[in-house]
C-alpha cells in the first residue's frame, strides 16, 4: 500500500498503513493490484476512527 499524500515514505503492509493514518483518517490509499496502483480507502482496510482521548481508545 502507499499514500498519495504522505512524502517519502515506503510501501507499508495494511497494518502498518493503517497504524500510520491513525491521525489521517481522510488520505487517499492505492493498493497494488495487477501490474498497478488502484484507490482504495482506508475503510476498506478496516480503520476504526475513536472520537476523543486523542484518537486513542477509551480508557
């Protein structure tokens, strides 16, 4: 995977994709497929967006 938005950063596996957009829920994703890079969303990586605490999980 990798980010249309993020500078200088290397292909990621989707848990580290996902761990990285913690705070960017709202970048654009591509993913390899076929001989190319296709959108995809970090939705369909399985993101789960927590509203407060700092994006972290409740305590």
């Amino acid at each position: 995977l990798r980010c249309t938005q993020c500078f200088n950063t290397p292909l990621l596996c989707s848990s580290c994709c996902l761990n990285q957009h913690r705070q960017n829920p709202f970048h654009q994703i591509q993913s390899w497929d076929d001989g190319f890079f296709k959108d995809c969303s970090l939705d369909e990586l399985g993101i789960v967006l927590y509203l407060g605490h700092a994006g972290e999980r409740c305590p």
